[in-house]
C-alpha cells in the first residue's frame, strides 16, 4: 500500500537509435500523465537534450561508442553488440542509485521499461528486485516470426538454393525474401528471450492493425501484452528527433497542391551503395512527381550529401524537388501536400504513415522492414512493394502506380479507412486508449 505522498516513480531505458528513443518517449509523455513520475536512464551516445523534457529527470550512463560515430545498416549489429558489452554495468549502477534515491525520498519505483533490444536489462531489474517490463519498438508480427526461427531454420527455409519468393507456409503472408536475415538471428532470439522473462509487453500497435498477431502473442507469451499504439498520437510532446530538424520542408510543402507530393526518407539507420542512391534519385526525376526527399548525413557509404547527386541533377529538379538533411516526419505526413510516401518500412514510419492515411511506396532494406512492408501492400494494401530491385524504372513505376493511376486512388481511399481505425483505437473507449488504462493500473499494481 502506499504511504501518503509517495510519489509513484517509472525508470525507462530507451535504446539509443531514433526509432527506439521515440516511441519510448511518447510512452513515457503519456504515462506521466498517469501521474507517474518518469526518471530516464540514456546513453551518451545519440543522448537527447534533457532541457526538451523538463517534466523528466535524466541520468546519462558512459557506453564506450567514440564520439562522433554514427550507426548505419553497415555496422548495426557490431554498433548493438558493442554497446551491450559496456552498458550492462553502468545500467546497473545509475538503476540501483535511482532505486537508492527514490527510497531515501519515502517514493516507490514501481517498474522499469527497457527497450526489448536490451538484452541484460531483464537480468538486471529481477537483480535489483524491480519488475520489468518489455517495449517492442517493432510490429508484434515481426516478435511472431523471430519466435519460430529456430523452427523455420530446421525446416530449411535458410539453406542456400531456397527460393526467394516461395511462401513460408507456417507464417503466411510472409515469404522467404521478407525473413531476417541471419546475421540478425542471435539478437532477435535474445529480444524472444528478454521478453518472455518480463512481467509484461508493451507494443507499439493497436488491436484492429494486426488483430492475428496481437491474439498469437497473447497465446505465445504468459505475460500481459499492451497494444497501446500508435503512442505519437497519444503524446503531444516535445520534439523527440534526436537529429536537428529543417523547417524549410514545411514551408516548401505549404506551396504545393493538395495530395501531390511524394515524401522520401528511408530513416536513421539505412545505408545504401552510390550506385543504389543514383537509381533512386532518377526513379524519382523520370517519376515527374514533386518530391520532399530526406538526405541525412550518412544515407550512402562513406559519401556525404554533396557527393552523391549525378551532374546537373539539382539544377534540374529545382522546384519540383525538395531535398533536407532530416525532416519533422510528424509534420510532414500530416500535410496536406502529401499523398504519399517512399519509405523504408521501418515501424515507426509505417505506423505513423498509417496514422495520417499516407499510402506507401515501400522499399526496404533490413530485419523487420521487410516484413513490414509485406502486410503495407498485402494485407493492409496500403501501399506498393518494389521487391525486383533498387531500379530507376522500378522506382517510376512504384511511384507513377501510387501518384499517378487509378490504382493509387484505391490505395488511398484504403489508407484513409486504416487511419480511422487508427483514430478510434486511441480515442476514449479505443482499444489503445482502454490498453493504456490496463497498462497503468497494472504498473500501479506491481
């Protein structure tokens, strides 16, 4: 029972790559309306500027990353590695001082939230006697996956000579090109194991957009599981961008027609070859659709944005194409301008394009993305799925399809039934909003 003016106390540990830190923050906004009081324990590496959340208190943990590096698709899985090895005992350290002080002040810290990435943080908490609790930052249909890999090696969906476009017919509608790839293989059986050793899950997705996979987990997992998203929406926050944000986009979407222009970003972490950049730069010229393209420090290997563009490329887009290091994406999706979106298929883009009724062209490039854009085109068809390669006239088509012909009519008119789901699943009585109300009383309760 809690004394009289105990204050009750959340430690979140949010892993440090944009797609994981935002959602962990929106969650976070949110549960301290709960009148939870939220303490955030981050890394130095991509840490966000406390001054953003003065409602929180912040503790920064060393994580050994050289100053300056930057994570890319070419060294994720050294990048993650890396910082699990050194971050397991500065965690320990700052939980177990963050425990000591809210002991000292007569407070109770009921739970920590971690990101399912990390993998000692379970180890951790049962350690210092804090329940925790599991947030996927990735769709609960990719968790469903990753939890038969070891069925689907044995069944050799993995040998060399499989065909790419054969149907996994355990997991349909995903086919053998959508599966991660097997370098991702023993962190994604860590994220399974982290996360059936929590005492619950919270998922950054809502019942009616994956309905088979929410009731699949629920049966794979003895724990509670928390549909709570699309949590953006739930969270009128500061800007969660870890990067610096160019407002020019805004304004240059401000003189574009209704539903005309194509936004671009493949997010934080893909990196993608010259060769593969310069296919994408004139799908999009020879598409002759106005485009926002974000180009953020990074996007290919060892070039910056200056080096990249062919000869005269930007003389002749002028006007016509926009093009920033790095975008308000919120902002950008709700614009009225926008009437569509070439995207990587990360999660959070996808539940954010879903969230604005912006139909997809998508384009993925690793572990779950894939797998997200399966059900972008197949099961939600929302979107157009380019799978034959990173071709400027796979691209035009991909574009022309969703922008420029009757089939992207269609696509749209679906998107924006979607986004209705989405708007009722986190109004009051939404399946979201109800998940939230469960979530709270359950943290209360531990």
């Amino acid at each position: 029972m809690m004394k009289q003016n105990q204050r009750k106390q959340i430690v979140l540990f949010p892993f440090p790559f944009q797609g994981h830190v935002t959602p962990m923050l929106h969650l976070a906004n949110q549960l301290h309306t709960k009148s939870y009081s939220i303490t955030i324990i981050q890394t130095r590496f991509n840490s966000i500027d406390p001054t953003r959340f003065p409602h929180f208190t912040f503790h920064l943990i060393e994580d050994h990353m050289p100053r300056n590096s930057r994570v890319s698709s070419d060294n994720l899985v050294e990048s993650m590695s890396a910082m699990q090895l050194h971050c397991q005992v500065p965690f320990r350290e700052c939980l177990g001082r963050a425990l000591d002080d809210a002991a000292a002040h007569g407070d109770r810290v009921c739970c920590v939230i971690y990101d399912a990435i990390w993998s000692f943080a379970g180890t951790v908490a049962d350690g210092l006697k804090v329940p925790g609790i599991v947030l996927r930052t990735s769709s609960v249909s990719a968790f469903v996956v990753n939890d038969r890999l070891p069925i689907l090696r044995d069944k050799g969906y993995f040998r060399p000579g499989v065909k790419r476009d054969e149907l996994v017919e355990e997991l349909p509608p995903f086919k053998v090109r959508d599966l991660p790839g097997e370098e991702h293989h023993d962190i994604l059986a860590a994220v399974v194991k982290l996360t059936k050793a929590s005492h619950g899950v919270i998922c950054n997705s809502f019942e009616e957009l994956e309905p088979l996979s929410i009731s699949r987990v629920r049966e794979i997992l003895s724990i509670p599981v928390f549909p709570v998203g699309p949590l953006h929406k739930h969270s009128a926050s500061s800007t969660t961008s870890i990067w610096q944000q160019d407002k020019s986009s805004l304004t240059w979407l401000n003189t574009q027609a209704p539903n005309s222009v194509l936004y671009v970003s493949f997010g934080s972490v893909a990196a993608m070859k010259k060769s593969d950049f310069v296919e994408i730069a004139w799908g999009l010229a020879n598409s002759s659709q106005p485009f926002l393209w974000v180009v953020r420090s990074g996007l290919s290997q060892g070039l910056e944005s200056n080096d990249l563009f062919p000869e005269g490329y930007l003389d002749m887009i002028r006007g016509r194409g926009h093009i920033v290091k790095w975008a308000p994406q919120l902002e950008v999706l709700a614009h009225r301008a926008v009437g569509g979106f070439l995207t990587h298929c990360g999660w959070n883009s996808t539940v954010e394009s879903v969230s604005e009724g912006v139909p997809m062209v998508c384009l993925p490039f690793l572990v779950d993305q894939a797998m997200n854009a399966r059900y972008v085109s197949d099961v939600w068809k929302v979107g157009v799925l380019i799978e034959d390669g990173i071709k400027r006239d796979n691209i035009e088509r991909g574009i022309r399809k969703l922008m420029a012909e009757p089939e992207g009519e269609e696509l749209r008119k679906r998107a924006k039934s979607l986004m209705e789901c989405a708007k009722k699943s986190y109004m009051e009585g939404g399946s979201s909003y109800e998940s939230l109300e469960a979530l709270s009383k359950y943290i209360s309760s531990l």
